[in-house]
C-alpha cells in the first residue's frame, strides 16, 4: 500500500476490483483511504483542466488536453532541495479550498520591482518581484543595493526568504528556515563576514520588506508547500515511540485533516469554493490580467456497495492556475465510508451533477 496515503484505482491502471464508470470528459481516480480510526474510507478525485481564456473575463472550457492526475509529487528540481511544481493528487480530502498560481513575473519592459496580485473569491494576495540585491557594509552599516532590472522573474520558493546556514563552526549552531527551507537570504545571525555579497530574495510580501539583516519575514509565494515545511508540517501529528508502539502504520490521533492543504495559508479557504468566485491575476503577462469565473461544476458518485447504492457529491478543493501553459485546473473530490466493506464496492459511477 506504500503508507497511509494509499494508492490509484483508476480506468488506466491499478487492481480491478471493480467497475468504476465515468460519464465526464475528465479524468477519475478511486482510491482507499484508511483513517486514524483505523475506519476503511474511499474518495472519488475528478481532475478538470480548462484553456485559460485570452479575453479577461471570458467563460472558462474544457482544455482539448486534460492534465493527468499527480500520483507522486512532481519537484523544480531534486526533491529535498528544490520546492514543489505539482503536489501530489493522493489527497483524501481538504477541509476548503487551495489556491495555488504557478507562473512568472512578467513586464513588457525592464523594471526594479513590480507587483503580482491573485484574488478568487474572497481571498486576495499580493507578492513584491524586486530585481537581485545583494548586502553591502559601507561605514559600518549594512545596506542592501538597488535592483538589478528585469523582465521576468520565476515565482518560486527558491527566491523567497528561507534556506540553510551551515557556516557556523559549531554544528550546533546551524539553522534554517523551516517555513522554506530552498529559499534565499537566510543567515545565522552573528555571521556578519558572510553576510557580504549575500543576495537577497526576489519576492517579498509588500507589507514585510526586508530592511535589516535581522529580519525574517514571512516566506512569499503562490506556490504549493512541501509536506515537511512549516507551518503545513504541524497538522501531520505526533511521530514519536508512542506512536511506534501503539499505533503505527495508522495515522496518529492528533492528526488533522488540514495538512493535506497545501497552498501557502492565506491562499487556503476554510471551506469549499462553490464555483461562481472571481478569480483575478495581475502581474504575470505582458498582454495585460487574467481574469475568469470558476465554473459551477460539481459530480456525483453513485457508490454501489454489496447491493445498496448512495449517492455522494463533490466538491472543489483546489485552484491551480498556470498561465505559462495556458490552462487552469481544478481538482474536485469527495470521500465516503465504507467500513471493512471496501473490496465489497461493486460499482462507483460518476457523473456531472444536474443541480
């Protein structure tokens, strides 16, 4: 089963056990889920891929090319060292909604600095995109040097604040920063000499720019964050010899449902979007914003178990949006129980819902 995160049934491959019946254009995904209640669950994942349209404001539709589900956890570079292009698909369930953007800052002529902006619904962030910087001392201060102009800058962990110091002599005394640790400017405070040169990070929250070598902002970004990073890493719960001796390979009791979100935290909805949310983006293409409508969409799964049938409902837990590839996707999920009954499921047939 590979851990508790458990693995695909789908039409394409995996054990046939059953009949899994999709009537949608988009692709489908059942799978088991077993929680920390040691309870057998399933959650039916629908995948939807639409063509990001080039007139602000015009409907999203179905991209002739439908991305796949994310069954391993796709990374910019080498897993550990880089941050996350695409979270993996597994997901049981997310208690709301992720809004995650993954593109460039773009401008149609070279500048300093500039903004990105992404809004959906009720939800709305703003992202600095400054030129490289470096630190300077002159006359026994530090001073951060101008901009280095540009046309387009990648939106990604690696040029927000964080990373690693491993300089000090004293292992001890080595840190990072565990909210990004692939990040820029991090020092250990004290290591002045190293300090010299350093470059700075290329995205900043407007409202926590870096002005002292001291600071630690919050790390920027619309893009997904790793499943060991903070603060997503503190709803994993307690893995301790506890949980060796008495639980494991079952999740631990202080779990919580919320790790499975992996946008940054205020690009996560506590509920579900309900399709109808505005979605803006600002700062990303030289022709100007993005804008869109979500599509009011939902599906429904008709679960035959032994010889009783439930129906179940969807609902929209995540938002990617990547205008590099000209699609946005959207990833709609249910999960139902099933208590020991799991390879008792005959049927699941899934459908667009009429209302």
């Amino acid at each position: 089963m590979g851990g508790p995160f458990g693995f695909y049934f789908s039409q394409t491959g995996g054990l046939n056990l059953l009949e899994l019946d999709n009537e949608t254009p988009f692709p489908v995904v059942l799978q088991p889920w077993l929680d920390k209640e040691n309870l057998d669950h399933a959650s039916v994942f629908v995948k939807t891929t639409y063509a990001l349209p080039e007139e602000p404001g015009s409907a999203l539709i179905p991209a002739e090319e439908q991305m796949d589900p994310v069954k391993a956890a796709e990374y910019f570079g080498e897993p550990g060292e880089s941050s996350l292009k695409y979270d993996t698909d597994t997901a049981p369930v997310k208690p709301g909604t992720d809004v995650v953007l993954i593109a460039s800052a773009v401008s149609s002529k070279p500048v300093q600095q500039m903004n990105v902006s992404l809004s959906a619904g009720p939800l709305a962030k703003t992202v600095r995109v400054i030129g490289d910087r470096t630190w300077h001392r002159k006359l026994g201060r530090w001073h951060i040097s101008d901009p280095e102009p540009f046309t387009e800058m990648p939106l990604m962990y690696e040029r927000a604040f964080g990373g690693s110091d491993t300089s000090p002599k004293k292992s001890a005394d080595h840190d990072w920063e565990s909210r990004n640790p692939v990040g820029t400017g991090f020092n250990v405070a004290g290591e002045k000499d190293l300090l010299e040169g350093m470059l700075l990070p290329n995205l900043e929250d407007p409202k926590q720019l870096i002005k002292s070598r001291k600071d630690r902002p919050t790390p920027a970004g619309f893009g997904f964050l790793g499943p060991n990073w903070m603060p997503r890493v503190e709803y994993g719960g307690t893995y301790d010899d506890s949980w060796l001796d008495q639980r494991a390979p079952l999740l631990p009791l202080d779990f919580d449902d919320r790790f499975f979100h992996s946008a940054p935290p205020d690009l996560v909805n506590p509920t579900p979007f309900e399709g109808g949310e505005k979605v803006v983006v600002t700062g990303v293409s030289a022709q100007g914003h993005l804008e869109f409508e979500i599509p009011k969409i939902s599906f429904v799964a008709k679960v035959t178990i032994k010889n009783q049938t439930t129906e179940y409902r969807t609902a929209l837990d995540t938002v990617m949006i990547e205008p590099e590839e000209g699609r946005v996707v959207l990833n709609h999920r249910l999960l139902f129980a099933c208590p020991r009954q799991f390879l008792y499921i005959k049927k699941v047939h899934v459908s667009e819902a009429t209302s």
